[in-house]
C-alpha cells in the first residue's frame, strides 16, 4: 500500500461497507461472485482488491461496471466494500460502535420464492438497526418466456422483453413489494423512487446473467453519496476502530484477528486493544496481512505483509495473546492515546453487548459476541430465560453448569453454530442435560420450544390420566330397566365423558348428595369402559333405588374430588375438550353457589 505524504481528497471519506442479506438460496453467493467477477473482467487486474472477508470495489470500476448510469465526476466517495461472507448471521456479527458495521444492505429475495421466514428475519435486523437497504429481486432470468441480456442495465432489458414475459416479472415484483409494504415499508421498482430515505428501491437482477447488477452498483453508490456522506467524514489517518470477524490459528503467527476495519488507520507496531473472553486484551501488531494478490497465487505463501491498512477494509492482525479474543468484540488502535482511556472504550463497547442473565434458566453458547447477543434477544421475546451466556465451543464446564438449572426444562444448552468439544460429549452422555445445537437462531428456538411443549403435554397426560374427569349426564323417560342392586338406567350423556367406576353424585337444588357408583356402561348390548357427550347408553348405578334416590329425568353428575376440580380449573383447562369444560364449570358453579371458595 502506498503512502503519499499528500493524501487524495477521496482519502477524507471512507468507503462504504456493504453487506448482502436474504434467505438461503435466493443468491447472495452467486451475486457477491457476479459483482466480482464483472468487476474483473470489467477492468483490467486490480480493477477490484481482495480484503481479508471483504472485497473492495474501486468508484473507477463500479462506474465501468455501470456504464452511463454512475458518472464517476457525480462522486467523492471512493468505492464500496463488500463483506464477502453474506447472510444476517456475519451481519450482526459484525458490529460497530453503536450499531451494525455495514453502512448499508442488499435484501437479496427470490422473485419466484418471494418473502421466507430468513426474510423477515433479516428485515427485523435492518429495521432494528436502522441500516439502510436496497432489495435485489434476484433470478429475473428464470421468468419463463425471458430473453436474456447479459450484464445490461435492468431497465432496457426489461422494456426490451415481450409482454407476457414482463407481466409475469411485474407479478412477482409487486408481490414483493406488497410483503414489503405488510412489513410496514413503502417501495417501488427503485426507478419510480425519488426519494431513497423515504422508500425501498426494489432492483430486479439475475447473478446468473448479471441483468441489472449495473443498476445494484449505481444505486448503492448513489445512495451512499447521497445520504452517508457525512458519516464517511472520518479521520481516516487517527487511530484505527474496528470489530473482528474471526479469531484464526494460522501457521507462523499462531491465533490472529481477521478484522474489518471501519475507521482510521492500523499500522504494524501499533499497541491494540482487543475484547476478550477474560477481558479486554492489550497487545502489539506484529504483521498486517492482505491476500496475495491473484497474480502470486502460486507463490506458497497466502498472505502478504502491509505496513499499514486504511478505512474501510479488512484485514489480519498476527500479535501476540489474541487466543481469548472474540469474534464480534471491539478492536481499537491505542497510538497517541491514554491507553486506560481505550480500554475503558473496549469495555464499555462490550458492557453493551453483554446478555442479561437470571437465577434459572438456560445454557448459551455462540460463536461470536453479534450472535449471541441475536439469540438474547431471540430468547427474550420467546419469554426463555437464560441461565449464562458465552461465545465459545460447548465444554464439559458448560454441561455442569446446565445441570444446576432446578427447572428440568432449563437443563439445556442451546449452541449457535458453534463445535462441541469431545469431552462435553462424554459429560452430556452421562447428564440430564440435553444440548440443542443449529446454525438457524429461529430453528434452534423452534426445537427447544417443541421439545417443552412436548414435555408438558406428556407431563400433562399423565396427570389427565390419574384426575377424575367432569360428565354431566341425565336419566331418560321410561328407561330404567332395574330398580337397584344395581339401578339400571338408560342415560344421556351432556357433557364430558362417563367413565366406569366414578362416584355419581346428584344436587338437590344446591346441595350435593352421593346417589352411588357406576358399575357398568354398555352401548347397543356392548361393555364399555367409557362415553363422550352426545351418546345414549344404559348405566348401571350402586348403591341408590329407582323412585327413591333418583328418578327418571334426574340430572346426575360425577363426583369430583375439590383437589381435582382445582387443578383441572387452574392447570389443565385448555387441555380439555368444551364441553367437558362446560360440565367442570357447571359442577363449580354448583359448589360455589353454597361455597364461593371451593375449588380454590
Ligand atoms: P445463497 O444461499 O443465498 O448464497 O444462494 P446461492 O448464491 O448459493 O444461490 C442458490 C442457487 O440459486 C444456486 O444454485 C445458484 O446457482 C442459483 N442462482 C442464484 N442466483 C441466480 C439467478 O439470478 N438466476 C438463476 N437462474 N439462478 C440463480
């Protein structure tokens, strides 16, 4: 990297970090991969700079890549740089002082597929974090009928495609646009838009035919120029800021920071400070490393070394001590600062990020700081509490933890696309503990909630099992075919259902009296152990005599113990059918006319 004592005047604004979010599959490989690669072939070698994680694009090359839609004069800001590893889980990873690192997004959507739960998730992010975003309605290609253009401009190949075909790309498009709008957001093809604050540009674009990829560019660097310009006013030459993407043992250096820097200047020699697992850690570079350029790629060594590195870019720092750094933390250049001062700007940095933890609750594990504090925030609105939360692999420490949670459904680890250590392995085969591990925060939430609610539906059953069950039944004209031992008597059940065996109790206007005990139920001739509401049956009763105890028309209900009545109002309600609970409430009401407390 040269270093010219008179620096340009692009060299005042940094350049904008971009990053590429959408659901799995709509393209955001297969569009980094297309702006790079026409960014390539566009210009000649070095038309674009490989970061470590990111790729800069030169205003020089975006415009070629453009064409007449960005004039190169129209703009100071020196280019973009895109983060290469694409997807909302890099994104909050990737945070900087008091938000999100990249300066502005690409929502890639498939236009057949539409709006997917990863979608609205990573809209949620953008909304949350106030990043500023463009959608990329990718594969317009695959619109049947479509007569491709390559790498053109999105509009003429638009106008220039047959009707039928246009219509059915207009369909998909406005779907689109209308999900957007059910998210609360105004948006148009970004043709129609005038004012990019206000509403969501929606750009139709292939990456397989880089259809519309010139309007993507013109678009971003239009927008940043316009609206971020101020934030790009940063003392590119002061001390460097920047977060790390990924803790990395390399050979030769050991464990290094692959950083992406957001402000200033990083030089070797340079004392740093850097979040930690046990801290803030405070070290000194020993080597800035870049990419070899593509030209040495036979040469054996992957990186080449750099003296110093300018904002916006990414970078590897080799120095001693960074094996407790986290992916996610805070990386700060101390330089002709008070160096307590830094870390008392790295800690607060993290104090931000740090989760709130409870007494009881649940394991967390993430694999970078951004992520964790996604799944905090995750586990929040799902009401789980968490017990501790740390960025790094599942260790046996973490299952000894898990088991101390007093609720059983709280001995869990939840891991975010991180690794489990083999010796947790071990500890987990021999502990209660269960370990939910995903690298999708909504599926990993997902199947720790469906393992709950299997849980209490089990837990439940077992009680339904042992409870006595509410019916309300009612003898029928000219059915009694016994006068006692046993009475034997033709029934309608109401509500509920009759089981064999339960005591049956009568009330004479609100006073309980036990008339006997079923001892039998047949249907059509036929024993049955037990009958839901609606049905007719015979019943037979000991213990009461036809004409004294009861009497044809009589209302008769099962005998509910008070303790069962309870918990069949306050736990398991939802769990039983209407009508069922229409006799509980019945049978409560009963009581409660002599006893307002009972049941309670
Ligand atoms: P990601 O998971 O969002 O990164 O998606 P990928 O970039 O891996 O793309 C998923 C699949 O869609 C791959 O098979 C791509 O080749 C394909 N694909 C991506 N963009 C386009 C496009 O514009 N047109 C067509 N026809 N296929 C595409």
């Amino acid at each position: 990297m040269s270093d010219t004592d008179q620096p340009p005047q692009s060299e005042t604004l940094r350049t904008p970090i971009v990053a590429v979010l959408g659901h799995v599959d709509h393209g955001k490989t297969s569009l980094l991969d297309k702006v790079r690669g026409s960014a390539v072939s566009e210009g000649e070698a070095g038309a674009i700079t490989q970061h470590i994680g990111a790729t800069a694009v030169p205003l020089e090359t975006v415009s070629s890549m453009a064409g007449s839609l960005v004039d190169p004069d129209d703009f100071d800001l020196p280019g973009l740089l895109f983060i290469d590893t694409p997807g909302h889980h890099s994104f909050s990873t990737l945070r900087s002082r008091g938000g999100a690192l990249a300066d502005i997004a690409i929502l890639v959507v498939d236009v057949n597929d539409g709006f997917q739960p990863q979608t609205v998730e990573a809209l949620d992010i953008l909304k949350r974090t106030g990043t500023p975003f463009v959608v990329a309605a990718n594969k317009v290609d695959t619109t049947p009928g479509w007569n491709p253009q390559d790498g053109s401009p999105i509009k003429p190949s638009y106008d220039g495609q047959s009707d039928r075909a246009r219509q059915m790309l207009d369909t998909n498009l406005y779907e689109i646009i209308g999900q957007l709008s059910d998210e609360g957001l105004s948006a148009d093809l970004y043709w129609r838009v005038q004012n990019f604050q206000k509403n969501i540009g929606v750009i139709p674009v292939s990456a397989l035919t880089g259809e519309g990829i010139p309007d993507l560019l013109a678009v971003l660097m239009g927008l940043s120029q316009r609206y971020m310009k101020a934030e790009m006013a940063v003392d590119i030459a002061g001390p460097g800021a920047g977060t790390v993407l990924e803790v990395k043992e390399e050979r030769g250096f050991g464990a290094t920071l692959d950083v992406v820097l957001y402000d200033g200047t990083v030089r070797e020699g340079d004392t740093i400070v850097v979040g930690g697992t046990n801290g803030p850690i405070i070290t000194e570079i020993r080597a800035l490393l870049q990419p070899q350029p593509l030209a040495e790629i036979r040469t054996e060594k992957r990186f080449e070394r750099v003296d110093e590195v300018k904002a916006a870019a990414g970078v590897k720092i080799a120095a001693p001590d960074l094996d407790a750094a986290m992916a996610g933390a805070p990386v700060r250049v101390v330089r002709s600062r008070d160096t307590d001062e830094v870390i008392r700007d790295v800690q607060a940095e993290l104090a931000e990020i740090e989760v709130n933890t409870e007494e009881e609750g649940v394991v967390v594990k993430a694999d970078t700081l951004g992520s964790l504090e996604a799944m905090a925030n995750a586990l929040k609105e799902a009401e789980i509490p968490i017990l501790r939360a740390e960025v790094g692999d599942v260790a046996p420490r973490d299952v000894a933890v898990a088991g101390t949670a007093r609720e059983d459904e709280h001995k869990v680890i939840l891991a975010f696309n991180v690794d489990i250590l083999p010796n947790a392995e071990d500890e987990l085969d021999h502990s209660e503990v269960k370990l939910f591990d995903d690298d999708v925060i909504y599926q990993l939430i997902e199947e720790y909630e469906e393992f709950v609610d299997e849980r209490k539906r089990a837990q439940q059953e077992t009680v339904l099992d042992k409870i006595v069950r509410p019916a309300r039944f009612r003898i029928l004209q000219d059915h009694v075919f016994r006068q006692n031992d046993p009475a034997v008597v033709g029934v309608e059940i109401m509500s509920g259902t009759l089981k064999n065996n339960m005591r049956v109790v009568k009330f004479d206007g609100d006073k309980p009296t036990r008339v006997g005990q079923l001892s039998g139920i047949q249907e059509q001739g036929e024993d049955v152990k037990q009958i839901r509401a609606g049905n007719r049956v015979s019943v037979a009763i000991d213990g009461p005599t036809v004409g004294r105890q009861i009497e044809e028309g009589d209302e008769l209900w099962v005998e509910l113990p008070e303790k069962h009545a309870k918990i069949l109002e306050q736990e398991l309600s939802g769990e039983i059918p209407a009508d069922e609970l229409e006799a509980l409430q019945g049978y409560l009401d009963k009581h409660r006319r002599r006893d307002p407390f009972w049941g309670k």
